[in-house]
C-alpha cells in the first residue's frame, strides 16, 4: 500500500471487523477515522467518542451516550452508535434514535438558554449503526412535539416515521462477516457515505 491514509484505512477496518468479546472494540476508531477521511469533519467540526448527552424521559433526566458523533461548535449533527451484539443482546436501533431525541434537545436547550434563539419545530437527525464495517443510514425526525411526549412519557399523538438504508452489495447474505473488505462492498458502501454526507448539517 503506498498511500498512508489507504493504509491506515485497512488496518482499522481489519480491526474494526475482529471483535474480541471482553475489550472494546475498534469500530468506534474506524468510524472517526472514515468519516474524518470523508470529509464529515471540516474544520469548524468534531468527531467526538462516547459524548454523554442529556436525555429528559418521563419527567426524569437520564444519559444517552453516542459511540461517535460530530459536533460543531456545540450543536450534535449526526449520531453513531455500533451494533454491540457480539457481547450485548440490545438492538442498537433504539439506542441510536434516543441518542438522536437526545440530541435534539440539547442542541435547542443550546439555541434558548445559551444563544438566545428561537427553537427549531423539526429536524431530520442523521444517524448511522455500524456491525463491524458494515453500516445502516438512518434518517431520524424529530420534532419539539416527540420531544414534549417522551419528556411526559406519553404516547405521541402522530407517529414518527425513520428511514433506514441498508446498501446494497453483491453478497447480502454475507454483509457482516464481507463488510467493506471486498472491493465491490467498499465501493458501494463509500458511495452511500458519500450520498448521506448532505444530510449532516
């Protein structure tokens, strides 16, 4: 491999793809060295790990702590939380649309107490799990409204629709042990990264 960044780029993804049950695995570092290489972090943006973000359900505060997220200046623009289930049954679905709730309201909570600006009624939070290299890209809505009925713990009167993309490969059938290894994966599953980086704002 003459390119270091190429270089660098397989090596994460070889670690990022053999988990090892009792340790922390390396695809939180994968996922900020890809999305750094992408272009998902200019200058005024951050890539940060395990960022604790507050999260008001049923009147009560609680934590929702992101794999990966990317800031900027203080504002949450896109959440990703890895797919743990190689030593945690939970889905990590769940976990990445709270993390998104989450960071809606404190991106607002930063707009009204500290800005002094209006709030936004409705974003679009992006979000991305990851098993190993393989992502799903998902298009969460949020809106002060969901905000409201999860802080009441009630049920929202209009549903929330997410939009979930699973890339297309070759090979379905082998998507999590193959992830971004094969050339014809990668490059499919670049070009989604590619695709969904509008979305991140």
């Amino acid at each position: 491999m003459v390119n270091d960044a190429n270089y660098k780029l397989l090596r994460y993804m070889n670690l990022a793809m053999d988990p090892v049950a009792t340790e922390e695995s390396a695809v939180v570092d994968f996922a900020v060295h890809l999305l750094t290489l992408l272009g998902y972090v200019p200058r005024t943006r951050m890539a940060r790990t395990r960022a604790d973000i507050l999260l008001t359900i049923c009147e009560q505060e609680c934590h929702a702590t992101t794999d990966v997220c990317i800031m900027d200046l203080d504002d949450i623009l896109l959440v990703i939380q890895e797919d743990k289930r190689h030593k945690d049954p939970k889905d990590p679905e769940p976990q990445l649309i709270a993390e998104a709730i989450a960071a809606f309201q404190t991106n607002n909570s930063r707009r009204t107490h500290i800005l002094g600006q209006d709030l936004i009624a409705h974003k679009v939070m992006p979000g991305i799990t990851l098993k190993g290299t393989s992502p799903i890209f998902y298009k969460i809505p949020v809106t002060t409204q969901l905000v409201q009925s999860v802080v009441l713990g009630v049920y929202p009167a209009a549903p929330t629709v997410v939009h979930a993309h699973l890339p297309a490969v070759a090979r379905p059938g082998r998507r999590l042990s193959e992830g971004m290894k094969p050339l014809d994966n990668r490059a499919s599953i670049l070009a989604c990264y590619e695709a969904f980086k509008r979305f991140v704002n």
